[in-house]
C-alpha cells in the first residue's frame, strides 16, 4: 500500500509508480461518522488498548489451516464461501468475535490494483448471517485530485483531503453502493476519533495511533489483493495492515512511517507490518486472487488471472502460502522473517496443512518488482506537502 497508482506519460527510470490520475465521482454519499459507527453496534469499553489483548499468534497445538479454492466459471462469491468452509465454516471463523472489521486493499481509486468488492460484500454477508455486527474499513494511499496532482503525489494529513481520498476511493470502486445495499457502515481509519495503544516488544513503533473502531472489534478480517510490492516484495494479508495508520497522524502517503521504520530496516515497511499486526485482532486473512498483480506492483504491474481465493485463521500461514502461489520462498520475504522475530508462527511452509487445491498445481512464478530500499525513493516520491 506504500506505492501507489501510476499516470499517463513516461515512468521514471528510477523511483516508484505514480498515480493515474482518475475523475472524482460527484454526489457521493456520506461516509458513517464514528456516532453511525457505535450505533451500528460495534460498542466496547472507550479507550481499550488492543495491544494488549490482540491475537496471539504463538505456536498452535495443530498445524494452522490455509484453504485454496479455485475461482471457477468467474464464480468468485463461491469460490469465497469454499475457502472460508475449508477453514471450518464461518460459524467456526467467527466463534466468540461479534464485531468485525474487514479491510479491503483500496490503495486507490484503480479497479486494477483493488479488492474487488464482490469478495468483500460476500464475506460480509456471510458473517452477518452468522449473526455478527459488520463495517468496512480503509485508508487509501492517494486519489487525484486530493493528494495526486498532474503526476506527482504529495503526503498530506489534512483532515479535508484524507476525508476527500476515501470517499472518493470508495464511490469509485463501487464500495458505497455495495456497503449501501447491505446496510455496513463505511469507516474511513484516517480520520476521526484515535486512541493510542501500547505495541510490546514493537520494532519501530512503541504506540501506535489507531482509529477508535479498530480497538471496538473483536476480530480483523484483512482483504487484499494478490500483488508484488517495490518495497514488502509481496503485499498480502499483513501488508494490508499499513492502511491502519491514519494519515492524521502518520500521512497519507505514510511517508512519516516509512521514514521512521527505515531506522530499524531498510524498506521501512516490514518492521511497520509487523507492529500494526500485533497491535490489532487480525484474525482471518481471505486473499483475492481471482485477478493478482505481478512485476512492478503494487501498481504499475501486470495483471495475472490466478483464479484463486486464499483463507486462513493465521494471518503469518496465509501470507506464507499465496506468496509460494507467486513463487516466493518465505525466506525471501521480509515481512515474514519479522514476523518470526517476534514470535510469529510457522517459520516453514510444512508446518502449515493446505486444504483445497495443493500449491504445486496453482502456483506460477511471478515477474519480480524491482525493490527498493526507502531511501532510494523518500526524496523522490511523497517527499512534497500539501
């Protein structure tokens, strides 16, 4: 999510993709203010710190349980329901958790490089016929013409442009309608009420802001997109999470955090991952694949028919095998070697039982992005204010 939407014109021979610059659709709805929020019934004790009561992800007594599912027929919405079935069903996956987040990947306003809203609107159509209390989350990286102007992409942390990103972003995609029809709140993470909570052992971030609904849920359900990254090597699942820093605090660019992280490793996204993951409740991880991205993700890529939907309980797990899905041995991705270093489980693709379709007969090898260390590129994009 630290990269974002390429433009028209020549790419840069060196740095990251820029923007495309998209239209803003007119007459979008409101998004749902934090009152809307707590009225839908995502209501916890104020101010609880989730660091200290987020998931655990130690050592399980069985091997954690990842689900493959092909997309078949362009079925996607059952091609979901199958994974999450492989998982135990979505009574099992929800089991004690009322209040759920899910957190598509919308790093903006490009269908090419987004979740697609039908994953997103069946799961959470499948959790609220289980009975849970549902809302849609996001913080998109950028959308024209917010913080996108022309070519170039600026960071910003004004409330009225962050706010201006993501209702764009959202009607664009076709989230608003979607949400709408199923009567989920939207949550816009960048702005409104924040809460600072604790991070434990934390890499780089000791506290982290969060927007108060995440510490008002009981589970994280992560939706992204299969793609390469010119930073993380993948983004998936745990990658997903940078979208939980709010740019009233850290920017939308998120150039302040990568800035801050590259003190403890040099992509200045991994470390970040990890902290975000153990402040929050990530509890479920469905990847969309049906459509990934593969070369100069997360945007300038080329897009690849998968056909697949990736679930699993442990966010660590789901990660490991759709990057083996992309050719991706686990040792060849920083996110996931942080993610052992603080006491993350499995360490190897054999400690993981794989329902489904076996790996080997999805799998195909991804072109690689060209990665960069954040230094190569903080001078270069996002590095201006608006």
């Amino acid at each position: 999510m630290s990269l974002s939407e390429k433009g028209p014109g020549k790419k840069p021979e060196r740095g990251p993709a820029i923007p495309k610059t998209c239209g803003i659709g007119h007459g979008q709805p409101r998004l749902l203010t934090r009152r809307d929020f707590l009225e839908a019934g995502l209501k916890t004790a104020a101010g609880l710190a989730v660091g200290a009561s987020a998931l655990s992800y130690a050592a399980p007594a069985s091997k954690p349980v990842v689900g493959i599912v092909r997309v078949r027929e362009d079925n996607i919405p059952r091609a979901v329901e199958e994974a999450v079935d492989l998982l135990g069903g979505i009574a099992e996956v929800t089991r004690g958790r009322e209040r759920i987040m899910l957190k598509p990947n919308l790093v903006s306003p490009s269908r090419d490089a987004t979740t697609k809203p039908e994953v997103v609107k069946t799961l959470a159509t499948l959790m609220r016929s289980a009975g849970k209390d549902v809302v849609i989350g996001e913080g998109s990286a950028a959308a024209p013409p917010f913080n996108v102007r022309g070519q170039e992409v600026f960071r910003t942390s004004k409330p009225e442009l962050l706010d201006g990103i993501q209702k764009s972003t959202f009607y664009i995609l076709g989230y608003t309608a979607m949400a709408k029809s199923l009567g989920v709140p939207l949550v816009n993470l960048h702005t409104g009420d924040m809460v600072e909570v604790d991070v434990p052992g934390g890499f780089a971030f000791k506290k982290l802001s969060l927007h108060r609904s995440l510490t008002e849920i009981d589970l994280l359900c992560s939706v992204p997109m299969m793609k390469t990254h010119q930073l993380a090597h993948v983004t998936l699942g745990m990658k997903n999470l940078i979208g939980l820093y709010p740019g009233t605090v850290y920017n939308a660019v998120r150039w302040d955090m990568h800035d801050h992280a590259s003190k403890v490793e040099p992509s200045g996204t991994a470390v970040a991952i990890i902290d975000m993951v153990r402040a929050n409740k990530l509890g479920l991880v469905v990847v969309d694949a049906s459509t990934a991205m593969e070369g100069e993700g997360p945007s300038n890529g080329t897009l690849v028919k998968m056909g697949l939907i990736i679930a699993g309980t442990n966010p660590l797990a789901a990660d490991m095998v759709a990057a083996r899905c992309m050719g991706f041995e686990p040792h060849e991705v920083p996110t996931f070697q942080w993610a052992n270093k603080a006491g993350m489980t499995p360490t190897r693709l054999d400690e993981i039982e794989v329902r489904g379709e076996a790996i080997e007969r999805v799998a195909r090898p991804f072109a690689r992005p060209r990665v960069y260390a954040w230094k190569e590129i903080r001078d270069v994009w996002g590095n201006k204010e608006i």
